[in-house]
C-alpha cells in the first residue's frame, strides 16, 4: 500500500466528529451603543454604485454589484493588450486563510482574511492604511474547530462590514477602522459561526450562517439596519417544533414535508454563502444549504421534501415575507448545497427577454430559473451527473436514478460528490459574451449507510463532520479530482468553450468588459483567457495557489486586478497538492498595463521537500497507531488532511517536532496552547486518546522519512 500519497479517500461516519459548542461569550452583547455619524453626499453616492452596472470604477460589493455576476465594464486591459499586463504591487500577508475576495471604494482596497483580520490599503499602492483584529481566538471556543475564517465583506456608507467565526456582524468605519457597532448573529455556545460575506441592500445588511455539518442547527438568515445594527427581521430556513407553534405561514407550510422529529437535529438548511438582491422587485434571494445531519433517513425518516433545504428563497427585502422558492434537491441527502452564488441575467429566451436568476450548485446542473415567480425555465448538466437523469421541466424536480439514495445499506457511486461539481468559489457571468464561467470540479465517492445505526444515531460531542453516512472517494475513474474552467451558455444549455486546469480544485472567476476572463489556479498560476473563446492570453507565475475570485477596479485613469493567493478553506485539505502551510507564500498581487515589479525568487529547497525532524527514541506499535489513526480521523482530519498528509490549509503534523513531546502536544492539542493562532484545543481528548494520537502522528512521519531513505 502506498502511505505516503495524496489520497482523497475519506470516510464520514456517523461518528465522524464535531462540535458541541459550549462556549461562553457573556463579554459579547448583543448590539453595541451605536457611534452617530454623518452621512456625506459622496458616501451615498458611493453606495448607489451598487445599482450601476455600466460604471466599473470600484468594485464595493462581494459580486461587484446587486446582480453578483462578478462581472466588469472595464476595458483599459483587454484581449489585445492582456500580455503587457505585470505586477504594479504586492503585499505579504501573515498566517491565516487567504481565500477571500477584496473590495474596492475610492481607492481604497479592503479584505477581511483569516480570523477576518480587516485591512485597508491604498489601492494602487499597497500602502497599509489601517488594520482590525476582530480577536476571534479569543471568543470563539469550539466553533474553531468548525472553519477556517472568512471569505468577503461588505459596504455601505462609510462602513465596512465583516463576520466572524464566533458570529458577530460589525462594522468598521472606512477611514480609520473604528468599530461603529458589533451584533452577535447567533446564540451564544450554539453551533452556528460566519464564513461568508455579508450583503448590503438598500440600508439593510443581510448575513446567515454556518453550522449544519458540525452541530444540529436550523438555519436562519437576520436583516439589520446598516447604519445602527438593530435586527429588522429574520426568517427562518425550516420549521421548528410543531409543538412551539410556527414563527410565520412559510415555518407551517414547510413543516408539512417533513418527517419524524426533525427538530432534534436541528434540520439545517444553513444559508452560509450566497445572497443577492433584486432592486426590481426588493426581494432578496437566499440560497440554503444541506440537512443536518446529510442522512434524510435520520432526521426524516418518512421521507419529504424537507423545505427548505437546498432551495432559493425569495423574500421581501423589506419585511423577510415569504415570496416564492425553487428546490433544487428535494429530500437532500447528499450535501447537495444550493449556496453556490446566484447572478442576475435578462436573456431572450423563447422570443422574450426573461429577468432570471442563473446558478451552478453543488448537485452538477446548471439552473435558469424566473426570479420574478421561481418558475424554472431549464436546467442542464454542466459536469458528471450520476445521482438524477434529468430534471423534468414540468414538475421542476429531478429525476433521480434508482439507488441514489443508498437504500438497504447499499452502496452508490455518486457523481458530484460532496465537493460538488462547482464549490463557493464564485463564477462569473459576462452580458457582453451572454455566457457564464464556472469553476468546475470534477469528483466522485461511494455513499452507504450499511454501517450506521439510523434509528439510533445522535451526535458524538466533539466531532468536527458528523454526516450519518460513510462516504470513501478514492476512484480510480480518470476524470476523478480533476477541475476545469468552462463556459456555459444559459440560453443554450451548453458549453461554448472549456479548458483544463491543474489539480483538484481551482480558482474564482473574473469576466471584464475587455473579452477576458480571470482565473487563478492551485498549481500557482494566475491566468487571463479570452471570454469569447477560452484561448489563454497571459499566465503569471503567482508563487503560491490561486483559490480566491480576483476584482478589478480604477484608480485614476489606471485599471487595476487585484486577487489574494495562497491555499486555504476546504481546497486546502481535499486536493493533491504539496503545499506548506508555513511556509507557503499569502499575498495581496496587483497588476497593471506595463507593471513592472517582480516578486521575490522562491527559496530553493533540497530535492524540493521539506526538512523532516529526527525522532530517535520512535517506536512502532501498529495497534496503538490505528487507535491514533481513529482519534485523528475523527478530531483532526478535515483541517490537517486525510491520512496526516495536509494541503496547506493548515500544518502537515508529520513534519512537526510537536508531536515527539508528549507535555508540549498536551499542552496544544488538549490545553490550547496555540489557540490564539487559531488552533483549536480538545479538552474531552483522555490521556489515552492523546497517546494513540501522538503516536499515529509519529509512525506517519517515520513512514516518510523511510520512503525518503
């Protein structure tokens, strides 16, 4: 058997981990004393941008606009130019992960990144303005262990806006970072925490959460008032106890297609990524994610439609009114998230020029739905589908293939898997060229139950992904762990054009006005394709890889992109490559027409790897290493990688001369001795369990220095 490779086989058992949270955020309130200020004429000018599709100077918002096409007028740089595009500025960052996108306002680049760190840097330049340390460490307990930090933010105002691991909203004035106000999002010692980016809509800021992998959360999105942090309104994303009455008509109806006591395990259906706003209508589009626990049997036994998980929810912007929704996975029992970003189009489809909302889930189809009435107008598959044949345009519901659902402890080979055919790593849609541009993944994994006890499953406190089902992924299909960029034709329903890319996961999506698209890559490229046919125009060796979407903005009469490098979040623990978690470069890279600074030449390293500690008072004891093997697989795997072989998102423990002391691996596994870097400690681990640990840790390591010899 070979040890020592990258290998994407995972199992999620039923017991395989996370998260009671217990954690005590007394010294957190619930809304802050609001900071008066006074609104100038150029801030809200700044703020209507958001509606202005045809101006590209800034870029203030996740998506660039309401619509989150990511998508850009500008033309300075364009397909007959991109060649004299070069590196105009850069700047290091610390320790933390760097897949999130910046924004742009006046001049002004902001990014939240890691433990939703908040920096603010003149744009052309790179000249640090101000900086705010949230102290997530400090509050967070537990919810460490559920995600890696943050992956946007937001404007409005004069403010900038960010969440947190722990849940907070705040927001932070753009001139000097004072925090203005703060809101805990979430109940104190519950399993939800903020990953995504909020979105602001006229006066309003809009934020759900995540939670319901790790904890047995019901999901929810809240409204606050931009300017004061006061909630306006909340809606929740499935009902609760029957027996507790319903918070509104939408909670009654959507009771009715479960099963079984659902809200003991919370439901899920956490809203953790996409939202985007309808000037035309005031209605906000939620997209849902997965049920909790992803094994419908559990926690509905009688089957349904389990609204609303994996759906679009449109609401009222103004009051959180139920409007429509659209399910993309009635019944989800896969990790099918419906979070993936959501654009708005008008595409003439059918002789009428139809206002639609286009989306690329998890599930593999690609989906054009009406965003007036949720009426779905196609949806076709845009990557290896194995799970459904088609969705029938009647019904609106999938057709699935017989044994999809893992029944009678049977297994089932499902194409996407719960990577998805296309992760939050956003796309992008052009008008200019009416195509969409989707970070495509390519991943498959065997599905069962045959080991789980169904009517008797609870959550184990501490595990960090408890599914109620066993999932393996190593295939040895060819198209497995592959991604790709390709461009789709929502009107057609097909590919225009589509283009390989390294590894098993792939960047976020820029298209400009310029017949470009932007996209970095995980080998460590940073790449322009013309938009029209995906022939590769320019590549820049970015030194480290490229997850994060870039922006493009104007600074003067300069156009500038802008992107974040450097592994993290989930496309640093399941991809094949050979990524340093120390010392990997993260940087903010910024180019221009005839840039010319170069970054600094890499450091060589011997045979390129990594020096590997000596451990001579090492002894093997297979057994107690496969008890090790177990308490890893279960506390630590979904940060450090499958089989202790990390892909950057955080430390590769086998090269870690932590684990030959048996007191220093106490005090930062079970005392959290490292918390303050985001380490996570695990004080239920016994002494037993520490010991098997250390152990599996270590023969890991004597397992890679003896293939070295």
């Amino acid at each position: 058997m070979k040890t020592q490779s990258r290998k994407t086989s995972i199992i999620f058992a039923s017991s395989l981990l996370v998260l009671a949270v217990t954690v005590s955020q007394s010294n957190l309130v619930a809304a802050t004393p609001k900071i008066e200020k006074t609104l100038s004429i150029e801030s809200g000018r700044k703020s209507g941008i958001l509606l202005d599709h045809s101006n590209g100077d800034d870029w203030p918002a996740y998506g660039r606009t309401y619509g989150e096409q990511h998508f850009s007028p500008l033309r300075q740089v364009n397909d007959r130019n991109v060649r004299r595009l070069g590196l105009s500025w850069y700047m290091d960052l610390g320790v933390g992960n760097p897949a999130t996108i910046p924004i742009e306002v006046d001049g002004v680049l902001y990014f939240s990144m890691g433990l939703s760190i908040v920096h603010a840097v003149d744009a052309a330049t790179g000249a640090l303005l101000w900086k705010y340390d949230p102290k997530v460490a400090k509050y967070a307990g537990k919810k460490l262990r559920a995600a890696w930090g943050i992956r946007g933010i937001a404007y409005w105002n004069g403010k900038i806006y960010t969440g947190t691991q722990d849940g907070r909203l705040i927001a932070l004035d753009t001139k000097t970072g004072e925090m203005l106000w703060s809101t805990l999002t979430v109940e104190p010692g519950d399993g939800r925490y903020i990953t995504g980016a909020p979105r602001v809509f006229d006066g309003k800021i809009i934020i759900g959460h995540g939670g319901a992998d790790t904890s047995n959360a019901r999901g929810y999105v809240t409204t606050y008032d931009a300017e004061t942090g006061n909630q306006l309104w909340r809606f929740f994303l499935v009902p609760g106890n029957p027996e507790k009455g319903f918070e509104d008509k939408a909670q009654e109806m959507a009771a009715k297609t479960w099963t079984g006591e659902w809200w003991k395990y919370g439901g899920g259906g956490a809203a953790w990524n996409s939202f985007t706003y309808d000037q035309d209508t005031d209605t906000i589009l939620v997209g849902t994610g997965n049920g909790s626990p992803w094994n419908q049997k559990i926690r509905s036994p009688g089957g349904g439609d389990n609204l609303f998980l994996s759906s679009i929810i449109a609401l009222d912007a103004s009051s959180g009114e139920y409007k429509w929704h659209y399910q993309i996975n009635p019944g989800e029992t896969w990790d099918y998230n419906a979070t993936m970003d959501m654009a708005l189009a008008e595409l003439k489809i059918g002789g009428r020029l139809r206002k639609v909302v286009i989306t690329a889930p998890k599930n593999g189809f690609f989906y054009v739905i009406d965003r007036i009435t949720g009426e779905l107008i196609s949806a076709e598959k845009f990557t290896k589908v194995t799970w459904a044949n088609k969705i029938n345009l009647v019904t609106g519901r999938p057709e699935e293939v017989e044994g999809a659902r893992f029944p009678d402890g049977n297994s089932f080979e499902l194409w996407p898997s719960f990577k998805g055919g296309h992760s939050w790593m956003p796309m992008a849609f052009s008008p200019d060229t009416g195509l969409a541009y989707i970070p495509k993944l390519m991943h498959g994994a065997i599905y069962s139950d045959k080991d789980i006890d169904i009517e008797n499953w609870v959550r184990t406190p501490g595990n960090i992904t408890e599914t109620g089902v066993s999932i393996t992924a190593d295939l040895e299909d060819p198209l497995h762990n592959t991604s790709s960029l390709i461009a789709w034709n929502p009107i057609t329903q097909k590919p225009s054009w589509e283009v390989k890319t390294p590894g098993s996961w792939n960047g976020g999506v820029l298209a400009t006005g310029g017949n470009l698209v932007f996209q970095g890559q995980i080998g460590g490229t940073f790449s322009a394709y013309a938009a029209d046919s995906g022939q590769q125009l320019w590549q820049f060796p970015a030194q480290a890889a490229v997850i994060a979407a870039p922006i493009t903005y104007l600074v003067g009469s300069k156009q500038y992109i802008t992107v974040l490098v450097g592994i993290g979040s989930t496309a640093g623990v399941f991809n094949d490559a050979d990524i340093d978690y120390h010392t990997q470069r993260r940087r903010v890279l910024t180019f221009a027409l005839d840039g010319e600074v170069n970054l600094p030449a890499l450091p060589l390293r011997d045979s390129g790897r990594r020096p590997l500690s000596p451990d001579p008072t090492y002894k093997s004891d297979e057994a107690l290493s496969s008890q090790g093997g177990t308490v890893y697989h279960t506390y630590c795997f979904t940060c450090h990688g499958p089989q202790a072989i990390s892909g950057g998102t955080a430390p590769d423990l086998r090269y870690s001369g932590i684990v030959q002391s048996n007191n220093v691996f106490e005090r930062v596994v079970r005392d959290g001795l490292l918390r303050s870097n985001g380490m996570p400690n695990f004080e239920e681990l016994s002494d037993a369990d520490l010991n098997a640990l250390r152990q599996y840790l270590r023969s890991r390591s004597a397992e890679l220095r003896a293939n070295r010899n």
